[in-house]
C-alpha cells in the first residue's frame, strides 16, 4: 500500500509540474508576441547618396520582413559625417545604427563606442569566413574587437576607352589591352601614343597612380613605428612614374570630378582611368551615347599585383544607441540579403562584400554598356587578391600631402626631391 500511495503521489506532482510549465511556456510565448507586436522606431546615419538608396531600397525590403521596425535615415555630408559621428559617439547623443566609410574606419574603431559585435548575443566572429578577407580586416583589432559589419566593397581596375585604343591601332579586348600594358612601365610607353599635347590625355590625375601603386606593394604612409614612410622605395616609384607621364603630358589638366573633367570624358578625351567599379556608373551617367565604347580590364601590376580596393563602407552599433537587437536585424540584412544587395548593385553599382553575393547571376550578367563584359570577370578576381593595407589615425593627412606633392611635380615643375621634402615636412607639422 504505502509504494502505491507514493506512485500516487509523484503522478500527481509530475502532472501539476507539467501543467506549470504549460502555464509558462504560454506566458513567456504570449510575452515574445507582446514584443514581436510592439513597434520599434530605429535611426540609421549615413551620408548622400546612401541615405537614398537606404529609403529607396533597403527600408521598404527590410519592413517587408520586420514590419513593426520603423526606420528612420539621417543623412549628412560625407565631408562633415565622420565629425559628426565621432562628436555624438563621444557625447552619447547617438543613432541607433550608423555607417562608416573606408578612410574614417581607424578613427572610429579606435574610439571603442561601437558594440563589440564579437560578443553575445552578436558572435559576428562566426560570421567571419562571409565576407571578403580584405574588409574583415578592417572591421576587428588585434584583441578580436569587431566594430561592424562590411556593406559594399570597391575592387579597382583600369577603364580604358575602346576608340582611342583603336584608333593608335592597339587592342580593344580586355585580355589584349591588359597583355599590352601589364606592367607600368608598359603604362607608361603606351601612354606616349595615346598622349596628344592639349587634345588627348592618358589619364585623370596623378593620385590614381598612388593609390593603386602603394596598395598593390602593401605599403602604407607609416609604418608599424608610426614612422612617416612617403621616401620608401615603392613611394618612389610613384613619384617617379608620374614624373615620366607628367613630362609628356599625358594627365588631363582638368581637377577631379569638375565639369571639364566631365566634359572630357563625355568627348572621350581621357583614354583610361583607374578606379574602383563604382566608376562604371560614373561612365553611364556621364556618356551619353557611348554604350559599347568603354571597357574594364585589370590595372598594371606592380611586382606582379594588379589587385587593389578604391573604396568601402561599413555598419554597425553605436553602444549609447537604444533598441540594440532591432539594429542588429537592420545590421544583418544590409550586409547579408539578398534581394537588397542585388538591388542596390543593380541601381547604384554598389559592389558587395559579402562573399555569398559576388557569384550570384546578377553579379555576372553581360553589361550592354561596356559592349557586353561580364565586367565582375575582372573585379571578382580583385576582389578576392587584394590585400588591406596597414592604416593609421594620420593617414588623411599624409595624403593630403602627398597629393599636393604629385600638383608640385605635375603643374608646379617642382623636382622630385624638392617636393618631397616639402611634403614631409608639411605632414610632420600637422601631426605633431
């Protein structure tokens, strides 16, 4: 009798147990759905266009998924954004999500005022293999701190203009124009027949020239001393080939992105030009009629790279922000879905760097444009060679110098080591 009465006994507890916990599965379900219910209102900082192609595209895709998450986008002047960021970031006054463009990405990683995205509950460390090895570098330290996701990538080639090159007699295809000028040196000889004085000019400006030498020799401005590094041997190339192209003339004397520079472009005056892929919708927009007259080819090598980034962007999570787990959501589908990648390369060219994305048919389609390249050929090829390069809190203003002493060799007839000197010096001032 007395093992009946326990058997008895332990029933009945086991049965109220199981009822509690139904009781409390239902209440914590009920709560989940009181949260998924609840509207969240989410601020996102960017800079123009993004702040566009943000309400254009990414915003209705996005509430399409998470329809109770408002999403609201500020967008400031890229020359005022990393300004504003950092003020907000330090005062506490800040958006729930925010980009980060390439060249401001040191400054506010080393502020440490994004969330660490390779803690709980984000673990962005396992999401590590996803994106291009060449943006994942740039968005951890060495103590494994993840300060953000990588949105778009901007793998760099040579554009060059296919009447031009015809009518000197040369290659048009991509694989021809790159076999005539895969070095810089072979730059450099062909840019004296394609370089007519006053009418006819091989390229834009000479800092395309610095940016993708210095990046192919994975050099940087400093040093791992903080040792201003601009008279290494690889820094002297760069002076010294646009030495070379400089004295036969072969920069157009127009300033970046100026209505005269557009001009010449559109008059096909500038025979190649060496930037990142976003530079195909730069073409587009700015050449009317010229649809097949364009094509991408790899840029020449520099001890045998040809590899090379001009551009990018990131996103993350301001720690002072509110409503953490509704950005992480936003955090994600920016960098990781699918239908809103596809969209925004197809509007804006934005390529992306996020790995599952770069084999995708919509990255691989036949451009009308360029006479039919399947111009990701090239960049995906980029894409997956080039190497970060080592960065530090001074590098603006080393450019910044170092352009000026490209004008002083160019335009201002200066000597290589005179500019030079000037250079240093007027960087040193600056960074003291």
């Amino acid at each position: 009798m007395w093992v009946l009465f326990c058997l008895m006994v332990l029933f009945i507890l086991s049965a109220c147990s199981e009822d509690a916990a139904d009781l409390n599965g239902s209440s914590e379900n009920d709560a989940d759905n009181e949260s998924d219910d609840e509207t969240v209102d989410l601020t996102v900082w960017t800079w123009p266009n993004n702040d566009q192609t943000f309400e254009d595209i990414t915003i209705p895709l996005f509430q399409e998924e998470y329809p109770n998450i408002n999403v609201t986008v500020q967008g400031f002047g890229q020359d005022q954004y990393a300004d504003k960021l950092s003020s907000a970031l330090i005062g506490g006054d800040v958006p729930d999500v925010a980009m980060v463009e390439i060249n401001d990405v040191v400054n506010i990683k080393n502020l440490e005022l994004f969330e660490d995205l390779s803690q709980e509950p984000y673990n962005a460390g396992e999401l590590s293999e996803d994106y291009l090895d060449y943006f994942w570098d740039y968005v951890t330290n060495d103590d494994g701190y993840i300060f953000a996701l990588p949105k778009n990538s901007a793998p760099a080639a040579m554009f060059y203009n296919k009447p031009i090159f015809e009518e000197a007699g040369l290659p048009t295809d991509p694989e021809g124009v790159h076999e005539l000028m895969a070095t810089w040196e072979d730059y450099v000889n062909v840019a004296e027949d394609l370089t007519v004085e006053g009418e006819q000019w091989m390229l834009g400006v000479p800092p395309e020239i610095l940016n993708a030498v210095t990046q192919q020799a994975e050099t940087a401005y400093y040093n791992e001393n903080n040792e201003l590094q601009i008279d290494n041997e690889h820094f002297m190339y760069v002076y010294d080939t646009v030495e070379q192209l400089g004295d036969m003339g072969a920069f157009s004397p127009f300033e970046q992105y100026s209505p005269e520079w557009n001009a010449a472009i559109q008059q096909g005056s500038i025979a190649t030009f060496l930037f990142g892929n976003w530079f195909g919708k730069y073409l587009k927009n700015n050449t009317e009629g010229a649809e097949g007259e364009w094509g991408v080819t790899y840029a020449p090598a520099y001890l045998g790279t040809s590899a090379y980034d001009q551009g990018g962007d990131f996103i993350g999570i301001p720690k002072e922000g509110e409503n953490k787990d509704a950005a992480w959501k936003f955090v994600q589908f920016v960098t990781q879905n699918s239908e809103n990648l596809q969209a925004m390369y197809e509007q804006d060219e934005l390529y992306p760097a996020y790995l599952d994305a770069v084999d995708e048919d919509w990255m691989n389609n036949e451009s009308s444009f360029f006479g039919g390249q399947v111009t990701n050929e090239i960049f995906q090829v980029v894409a997956e060679e080039m190497a970060a390069p080592y960065v530090t809190e001074n590098d603006p203003v080393a450019t910044d110098g170092v352009n000026s002493m490209l004008t002083n060799i160019t335009l201002g007839d200066m000597e290589v080591e005179q500019a030079l000197e000037q250079a240093k010096q007027e960087i040193e001032a600056k960074t003291q």
